[in-house]
C-alpha cells in the first residue's frame, strides 16, 4: 500500500500531535515526524499543514530570533487544537481497530459465524 496516500489523510493529526508534546517550527516539526517513522512526509506537506492549521484557529504561533538565520516562527496547540486532536484521535483508533478486525480475519460484529450458521438452519 501507498504509505503517502496514507499519510495525507492523517497528516493534520500527527502534526497536532507532535505540536501537543512540544511547540515546533516547520522543519522541526518535519524532522518529529520522519523520527517517529513517517519518513515519507514532506516539508511542503507539512508547511501548508501547519498554515491551514494556524489559520482555522487549531494552532498559534511566535516568531523566536534565531542568531544563525532568519527568526523561526514556532507554533503551538492551543485549546481548539486539542479538541480538534482529541476528535481525529478517537476517529483514527475507531478506524484503526475496524482495519485490525478486517485483516486479522475474525468475526465480524454483526454476522453470523459458519458454526452458527450451520446449527440455526
């Protein structure tokens, strides 16, 4: 499976998470991730993540001088990108024991197993 195409649709999740443990400028930010395994995000990607995050109110920000370059703006989680974290979370551990359910090949909620089946009729 295609792990970018995987990442793009929890790509605003793992940013508020890494964001939730410690403020963090862009890169810092892309470093967290591809440390924690997500080696495939790219620094775009998580540039306009964070943009379109501080823009719907789930991040703030502050520029921090930097003595070997330009000023590096960090931002952090505040109290609506906690919720918002909160929310994404629950969604992916709902999606993520549905997947585990599907691919370890148990009964399914819901249905009837072969032995039931074959005693009902």
């Amino acid at each position: 499976m295609e792990s970018t195409q995987l990442l793009k649709g929890v790509l605003d999740l793992a940013v508020l998470a890494v964001l939730e443990r410690e403020d963090g400028y862009g890169y810092d930010v892309v470093r967290r991730l591809r440390a924690a395994g997500l080696e495939e995000v790219g620094d775009a990607s998580v540039y306009g993540t964070l943009r379109r995050l501080y823009n719907g109110g789930a991040l703030s920000s502050y520029v921090v001088p930097s003595d070997g370059g330009p000023h590096r703006k960090y931002y952090g989680i505040n109290t609506q990108g906690k919720a918002l974290l909160e929310v994404q979370a629950k969604g992916w551990q709902d999606f993520s024991r549905s997947m585990d359910l599907l691919i370890s090949g148990g009964p399914l909620p819901g249905t009837r197993t072969t032995e039931t089946t074959q005693e009902t009729e």
